[in-house]
C-alpha cells in the first residue's frame, strides 16, 4: 500500500479527504492507498472528511471499506465528527453510535445535542443512542431548546448529572441561557439543587452578575438566604473585581410582584 505523506505528517489520502478533493481521493483509492491509515493524532481519511461535510469523499471512501468505527487518539470516530455539523449520512451508514471518547467521555449524540442538530439527534435516538442524560446536559450547555424538548420527549431525566457535565439546569444556568433554563424549570427541574462547591443556582447566576437569570430564579423560588438580614428585599449586586458595589438594583419575587399589583 503507498503512503505518501505531507510535511506536517498526514497521509496524502487523508490530506486530499480534509479538503474534498474528490477526484484526486478516487484516483489514490484506485491506486490502492490504504483507505483506512491513520496520521499522527490517529485521524482517518473518513473521519476528516466527515467532519469537513464532504459528503461525496465520505461516499466513496466508504465504499472502499473505509471503516466508520476507527478512532482517533481522543477517541473521536468518523460519526462524532459527522456530528459537530449535524450531517446524517455517516450515521445511516451503520455507525457504532453508542462509542465514547477518552477526551470528554462524549458520544455523538451528546456532540450534536450540544451543537444543536435536531434531525441527527432524532435519528440517533431512533437508532438506539442511549445517553440521553448526557445528551440533555450537553444541550443545555450549548443552549439548544429544541434539541433539549426532543430529549425531554425522549424520556431524558431532567435532574441527572453525568460525569463530567452537571445537571441540564446547572448547565443552562451557568451558560446564562435563560430560554433553555426556563424550560427545565417549568418542565420539573430542581430549582434548589446545589452546584458541586454548595452554592444555591441563585448564587451561582447572582455571581456571575446575570441580571436576567436572577430574576427568572426569583419568580420560581422563594429563598429564605438573607432574609432576616435584608427584610426579605432582594438585591442584585455587581462587585468590582475587588469588592467594591458597582451596581445595585432591587429585585422582586412572585409573591412581592402580585403585593405590588
């Protein structure tokens, strides 16, 4: 098998597939280049081609048993690549689905939860994806609400964690993603939970100065913290980096907006 190779050690073959080179992929297989060697960080000719959406090189490479299970050095296989940009093909071709990485223990239905392709993640449910608590983390961390209904529909647990995510909602909240927040709320999302170091999620979004995910926690939750010291008027607060007030505006719960209507 020839394997002429680049300046930056990647394979010919693979070099052509990175950029779509179509015809010049068809000439080398024709040639009998190994249709499945791997570059230094453990890429196939599928796998760059995958991810550069060159539909036309990943139908041809398959077709010269370009093999849809190989994995990088993260772990990463053709099918999460094909994922980062939400293109189906790679996955209707039988892909092992359910394969993790090494780098972010992430599997392909996780990635394009988190990228937001709705029409992957449905077919990778479909065919059998199983790490919907995962995935549902993933979306709420990349801010895709339709993909995050979908799991829900899926039976995705709205309060789990998987390592190394948090909850949906943590993820959302922390991401400063309100629409996708308000729709774990409502759809049963522990709003008292507690993020890993024990802070409440109103800490959390009142530390990182998000004004409008304050308010949205305040109009589900009543929080007692403070409440003696402040006479139940809630404040929400930006300090400098060294701990000087820059802003302060009062905030209201349900409660106090229906007193004051």
């Amino acid at each position: 098998m020839f394997s002429f190779q680049n300046q930056i050690n990647r394979p010919a073959l693979i070099e052509a597939a990175a950029f779509g080179h179509l015809d010049i992929v068809v000439l080398m297989l024709r040639k009998n280049f190994n249709v499945n060697e791997k570059c230094e960080n453990g890429e196939t000719a599928l796998m760059v081609a995958s991810a550069g959406s060159y539909l036309d090189v990943v139908n041809v490479l398959l077709s010269h048993g370009a093999s849809l299970n190989e994995q990088n050095v993260v772990g990463h296989t053709p099918l999460m690549k094909a994922a980062f940009g939400g293109h189906v093909e790679v996955a209707k071709r039988g892909a092992s689905i359910n394969t993790r990485s090494n780098e972010h223990n992430e599997c392909a239905l996780s990635v394009a939860s988190y990228k937001g392709h709705p029409d992957l993640v449905y077919i990778l449910l479909e065919a059998g994806a199983d790490d919907l608590n995962f995935a549902l983390s993933a979306a709420s961390k990349g801010g895709q609400v339709t993909v995050v209904e979908l799991l829900l529909e899926y039976g995705a647990e709205i309060n789990s964690s998987t390592f190394p995510l948090p909850s949906p909602l943590e993820c959302a909240i922390s991401n400063s993603h309100l629409d996708v927040a308000t729709l774990l709320i409502e759809a049963g999302g522990n709003i008292n939970g507690a993020i890993s170091n024990g802070n409440t999620y109103l800490m959390m979004a009142a530390g990182k100065g998000d004004q409008r995910m304050v308010e949205l926690l305040l109009v589900y939750v009543y929080t007692q913290v403070d409440a003696q010291i402040v006479g139940k008027i809630y404040y929400y607060i930006v300090l400098s980096p060294i701990g000087e007030v820059k802003h302060m505006k009062r905030l209201y719960t349900k409660e106090q907006r229906q007193q004051q209507q």
